[in-house]
C-alpha cells in the first residue's frame, strides 16, 4: 500500500524575538499512521504542533493538509477540515459537567456533518474514555488525570481526521496509562494520530514511527527500533 501524505510542513521557522523555536524543513504525517514527536524539554516539540494546528502563524515556511494550502488558514477553519488538537496543559471548563464539556465540539461535528444528535456524539465520546458514567459531574472536580482524558474525548467528538496529543498521559495512573494505551490503538483504526509524549514506554508501544526534535530542528526520523538505536538520539535526549 502507498503511503498518502496527510499532513505535512515545507521550511517551516517560528521565531520568537531573537529565538528560534522551530527550524523544521520538511515533515510528513501519513494517513492512518501513529506518529510520536520527542524531544528534550525546549525542543520545541509544542510550538511546532501549534503551527500545525494554527494557533500561532509560521515565521517562514508552508503547510499543507490532504494537499491544500493551509499556512494562512486559523485554528477553528482547521478544525473544520479535520485537525482536532487537545493541549499540553487542560483546556476544558471547570465549571461545566463533563458531558457539557464534550456536547461543545459534539455540537460543531453536527453542525459541520448535519447528521446525528449532540448527545448521542457527546456520551460516546465520554465512553470510549471511560468517563460515561460520570457525565454530569463537574469538570474541576475531577482528578487531573480524568481531566486529561476528559479533553481526548473533546477531540473524539469532533470526529477529526488528525488528532494530535500533547502529553496526554501526564498525570494518568499507570492503569489509566494501559487503558490509553488501548484507546489510542482503536482510535487509530479511524484516526491518525500524532502524539507528543515523554513518557518513552508509551511512545515505543504505540508509535509506528519517531520523529525527534532538537532545538527546533528534526534530529532523526524512524521505527522505535532505529531511533533507540540512534547514538544522536541518545545522546541528544535518551540518555545512552
């Protein structure tokens, strides 16, 4: 089977003053893939995922999504065309139930698809996370690591084409670790994924390749198996 190009950057620079927090010449997303972004803290994995989603304008560069142009275009015109990105640090709203915290993204997919019901789109999103049963609860209530997962199935109700995760399971326990484990291998029948993450025995689980930034630019591309056998990337971030 080919390999189709879903997501990708040309010449990509983002500059702050006299930083450069991203210097990334070229990187390609495939359709269905489970792709992982390392690096060491400041590699400017999180600045190079919010170009891809729109939240700050590239410096230089262009990028495209299933072939069109969408340097220009803003973070929600991406969301319409299927670019769902869920954060470093929780986004959702404390003071809001779970359920009226994913009935908001639920509501753009059907406005968007003009097909099923907010609630039926919200409550099977919560379920595949595991939260469903606690739907009417207060989102500040929850401990972070639900909060986390609350957030994912954020991005599951909008039904994306590309969800990208940054650092999802900081702050999971290590059986909410094996349960993502599990969701994200599902997602992914549907889904591509792009995932940023520091927790190593999740990328080496899920991903089916590695990209690894360094001070902006892209250190080394490949399997789990040729990026730990890498000697840049170990020395540069896996400590060999």
């Amino acid at each position: 089977m080919v390999a189709i190009a879903q997501l990708a950057t040309e010449g990509l620079v983002k500059d702050f003053g006299g930083l450069r927090a991203v210097d990334v010449a070229s990187f390609t997303l495939y359709d269905g893939e489970i792709r992982a972004v390392i690096g060491p803290n400041g590699a400017g994995k999180t600045t190079f995922v919010s170009l891809l989603c729109g939240r700050f304008p590239p410096t230089m560069g262009r990028i495209t999504f299933e072939g069109r142009d969408i340097t220009a275009l803003p973070a929600h015109e991406r969301v319409a065309l299927g670019i769902a990105y869920t954060f470093q640090i929780t986004s959702i709203f404390g003071n809001l139930s779970l359920y009226d915290n994913v009935a908001l993204p639920a509501q753009r997919r059907v406005t968007l698809d003009g097909n099923g019901t907010v609630r039926t789109k919200a409550m099977a999103a919560l379920d595949r996370v595991g939260l469903a049963d606690k739907a009417q609860e207060i989102a500040s209530n929850q401990s972070y690591g639900h909060q986390r997962l609350l957030e994912v199935a954020m991005g599951l109700a909008l039904a994306p084409k590309v969800l990208i995760l940054d650092e999802p399971t900081q702050g999971l326990a290590d059986s909410e670790i094996t349960e993502f484990i599990a969701l994200i291998r599902e997602v992914a029948e549907e889904t591509t994924i792009l995932l940023i993450e520091h927790n190593m025995p999740v990328v080496m689980a899920l991903a089916q390749r590695i990209t690894v930034l360094d001070q902006g630019q892209i250190l080394a591309e490949g399997t789990p198996g040729e990026i730990r056998a890498n000697a840049a990337v170990q020395t540069a971030y896996l400590g060999g």
